[in-house]
C-alpha cells in the first residue's frame, strides 16, 4: 500500500511538474528559469495533494458504481467511448490553430464530448437497448422487456412472511424465478432479531418460508445483492428495483401496491388472486356448510367454505355445530373478502 501511495505521488508530481513547466513556458515569455521554477513548485504540489485528491475522487467513484446497477454502468462507458471517438476525430484540425488555442482546445473538447456521450446515452438507455435487437436481426416478441422478460418476479417482505408464496409456486403458475433483494432479507433478520415477540416470531416465520422455497420449489430462488440507496425506505427500493429490472412485484400490502401502481410498476397482489380463485356462486344456489360459531346478530350462525369463504346463516345459532344445506340470499365483497349470507333449505 505504502509503495502505491508513493508511486501515485511521483506520478502526480512529473504531471503537475509538466503542467507548471507549460504554464511558465506560456506565461512568463519563455524564460526558461522561471517557467522551471513554477514547474517545480507546481511538482512538489503535486507530490503532497495528489493522493488526497485521487483517493477521495477514487472511493466517490467505487461508491457510486457499487450502487449503480450495472446496465447503467454499461450505459455509461458506451457514452464516454462515443464522445471520446468524436473528441478525437476534432482534436486533429483544432490543434493546427495558433497558441494558445491549439494547446487548450483539444483537451476541453475532450472533456465536454466525454461527459455530454455520457449523459446523453445514460438518459437514453432504455430506448437504445430496445433498439439493439432490430439492429441485429432479432425481432422481440410483443411485450418483450417487460414483466414477461424471463418470467423473473420480486418478492417482498410481507409476502414472504405471509407464506402462501411457497404453496403458490408449487403450483406452476410462476413461470420464472422469485427474486429476492438483499435488503428484503436483511429486513427479514432484522425483524427475526426484534425483542417484540410478535414481530420476532414472524420473521423467524418469513425466514422460515424462504428456507422452504430454495428447498422444495420447482422455480429458483435467487438472493440478489445489489447495493441502492440507503436512505430510501424498503418500498421504495423495491419500486426502484422493480422499474430498473423491468420485474413486477409480488406483495399483499397494500400501500406497496397503490405506489407500485402509481410508478407504473406491475403489482401482482396475493390477496387479490386469493379472492379471485374462490368459489363463485349465485343468489338461489344451495350448498352444504358447518355452522361452527355464532354470528353477530341475533340467531346467525357462521360457517366456512373449503376455500375460507364465510358464510352467513340466518337462523343458523340452532344448528351450531351441525353440517346442512343452506340457500343462497345474496353475495357480498368486501376489502376482507367474499361473504356468503344464507338461510336453511326448507326454512323461511
């Protein structure tokens, strides 16, 4: 380490040296010994300023791209190449001009195409990448580079501690991989670690999930460790990861959801496909229930279907725990569910 820092010191002094050594030259007529003596002052600047300024400069740059992701990354560096090959193609016919402008020029159009590729493709780069197939050949099937891209969905923290993701993809209806970020499950822990016992023992249950799903699913599990901004809260690294990767999330809350939505990010909510798949009936068909507890008002009784649907029974508290047929009155949805109210065959 100590001879990295001392071989960055000399190379900083000879190009401050040299930089000092064009200045004189350019500012003090010509005199020889005075442009020598800039140089080497401007060289022992160098020797003692330049780790400090590298160094700092360097760790700046290894934090921004750790957490960059790494089509950003890609993005970027096509960027500086395409500016850098223009800078060069002008360099030639602006170094003929006179000093000092034939010494200045190429350098500061250097820089300013440098950075200007660079931001341009950054702020393109969807629609650049989308544009690479057909320059090739390859013709994207429709709704390509969206949700559809691999089959790949983003779990979060709720869905995995509500477990019925692992049920879900034994049944073959994610196609793709389940992604989990990092920090989801750095959540996981950190509530797995609480000293509330509720919160404790549903983390260790979401902990518990994950295990089973990289054990008995069908469809891989992948634990993505990607680095995003730690000041944003977990809903919304998971939105800004989901935009990024072109993914949809998988969740049951419902604040997720409704941002989600607003971002233009696909939702796929576990309480809704719950409610959809239940059982769908009509006023006047009859069926078979357990009455099992009694309802709210008086003389109601309340039973449940296979699928958890509740179902109401006017006039059911006398057959508490007796299984008969009942007839349907009507059908209620509610933001909880689906609700079934009824009365006895045979009854008014």
């Amino acid at each position: 380490m100590a001879q990295g820092i001392l071989l960055l010191r000399l190379l900083g002094a000879v190009a401050f040296g040299y930089g000092g050594w064009s200045l004189g030259q350019l500012l003090l007529a010509y005199n020889t010994w005075w442009a020598l003596a800039l140089a080497v002052v401007i060289a022992f600047l160098g020797f003692i300023l330049t780790p400090l300024l590298v160094m700092r400069f360097v760790q700046t740059l290894l934090a921004q791209a750790r957490r960059a992701p790494a089509r950003a990354l890609f993005s970027a560096t096509i960027g500086l190449v395409v500016g850098l090959v223009i800078a060069a193609l002008l360099s030639l016919p602006l170094s003929m001009l006179p000093a000092p402008w034939g010494q200045v020029l190429p350098s500061v159009v250097a820089v300013f195409f440098g950075v200007m590729g660079t931001a341009i493709v950054i702020s393109r780069d969807r629609e650049l990448f989308n544009l690479l197939p057909s320059l090739f050949g390859i013709t994207p099937r429709e709704g390509a580079g969206q949700s559809q891209q691999n089959g790949v969905v983003i779990l979060d923290t709720s869905v995995i501690i509500d477990g019925r993701i692992a049920e879900i993809s034994q049944t073959g209806f994610i196609p793709g991989a389940l992604l989990v970020p990092a920090f989801v499950l750095d959540e996981l822990r950190h509530i797995a670690d609480s000293s509330d016992m509720v919160r404790r023992n549903r983390g260790r249950r979401g902990l518990e999930v994950l295990a089973k799903l990289q054990k008995e699913a069908d469809i891989p599990v992948q634990i993505m460790d990607m680095e995003m901004d730690e000041d944003l809260e977990t809903d919304a690294r998971l939105v800004r990861l989901a935009k990024e990767l072109h993914c949809p999330i998988v969740t049951n809350d419902f604040n997720l959801n409704r941002v989600a939505e607003i971002q233009g990010v696909r939702v796929l909510n576990i309480n809704e496909l719950a409610n959809a798949v239940k059982s769908v009936v009509m006023p006047g068909e009859e069926m078979a229930v357990r009455v099992i507890q009694e309802g709210k008002e008086a003389g109601q009784g309340v039973g449940f279907l296979d699928d958890g649907t509740m179902v109401v029974v006017e006039g059911g508290r006398r057959f508490l725990n007796a299984r008969l047929e009942v007839v349907v009155t009507r059908v209620l949805q509610t933001a909880a569910g689906r609700m079934i109210f009824a009365y006895p065959k045979g009854g008014a």
